[in-house]
C-alpha cells in the first residue's frame, strides 16, 4: 500500500511540474524576460468569432500592454493577400480598441509562422485621454486573415518585436493555424 502511495504521489508530482512548464512555455515569448498571460477576450460580440487576449507581465514587453489575436475566415484577398497598410487599417481590429488612431509610419512586410502579410504602428487615442502605441498585423494564408493588434505605453519597437515573438510561439502558431481550418476553440 505505500508502494502505491509513493508512486501516485510521484505521478501527480510528476504532472504537476508538466503542467506549470507547458504553462510557463506558452507565457514566455523571445526569452526568459517576456511574459505574457492569457486574458478574456474584452470585447463584444460583432461579425467575427473572438479570438484570444493576453497582458504583458515584465516590463521588457511594455508590462500592461495587452495583444488580441483572431481569424477572419474568408476575409481576404485570395490572390495578393494582405496587399497595403490600407488593409492593415481596415482589418487589425484596432477599431476595437478605440476608433481613433493615426498610422505612425508606413508598414513592413511581415512572415509569422506560414502566414504572410503586413505589420504597421499606429498611435492610439484611448478614452481615458492616454495615448498609446499599437501595432497592426494582418496575415494571410489563403483566403483566410488572421489579425493581431498589440497595444500598451511601451515604446513601438518594444512592443512589435514582443508581439512578434510571442506570435512566433509553437503553442499559438498551433492555435492560429487551428482557428484558420475552423477549429478556433482547439489548444485554448
């Protein structure tokens, strides 16, 4: 009997610390430093399924500073892609946030994962008076967009490179392509 006792001690020992590394995996994003961690998604329903929230946690992200991730299903070009910033304005979902905004630049090429598409940095005026930065990224992988919006007081390099990272992560580049078959609920 304490045989058995000490092996099922062990086992949940044992998935306990799996649990809390696969946890920690998916919260980390371009080094030990970067720490993000899941939120509810904080906005109403409208046309599009809700996608997934998270809230930077160390200041090396900009701490506070909060990115939304979501696909639109057949929302894109199926010939160009993500074409121009213009697209990235439409899509990013940075109406969300707040309606006004100002792009800060014009936008790059971006590859994240098998997608491809545009990242552009906006300046946010946020209902409290704040200003913030923001960071668009509309991708593309057929005829399906998948949109990503990092918004916070950080400085915009800060945030893209943060947001850019944590999107390169395994555990959400699964959940992304998931969502782009269909599946959006799957890894979440």
């Amino acid at each position: 009997m304490r045989r058995l006792t000490i092996i099922t001690v062990a086992a949940l020992a044992f998935g306990a610390l799996s649990g809390v590394a696969a946890y920690q995996r998916l919260a980390r994003a371009g080094g030990d430093h970067v720490q993000w961690q899941e939120i509810a998604w904080p906005f109403p329903r409208d046309g599009w399924p809700a996608g997934r929230a998270f809230r930077c946690m160390s200041a090396a992200c900009g701490e506070g500073s909060e990115l939304y991730v979501r696909a639109k299903i057949g929302f894109c070009n199926c010939d160009t892609g993500v074409a121009d910033d213009d697209e990235v304005d439409r899509v990013a979902d940075l109406d969300l946030i707040g309606p006004r905004f100002e792009p800060r630049a014009a936008g790059q090429v971006v590859r994240i994962a098998e997608m491809s598409g545009r990242a552009r940095a906006y300046e946010l005026a946020m209902a409290d008076g704040a200003r913030h930065a923001a960071i668009g990224f509309a991708l593309s992988r057929r005829c399906d967009l998948m949109v990503a919006v990092v918004q916070g007081s950080a400085e915009t390099p800060t945030l893209q490179r943060a947001a850019h990272d944590f999107l390169q992560q395994h555990e959400l580049h699964q959940w992304m392509m998931a969502a782009l078959d269909g599946q959006g609920v799957v890894g979440h």
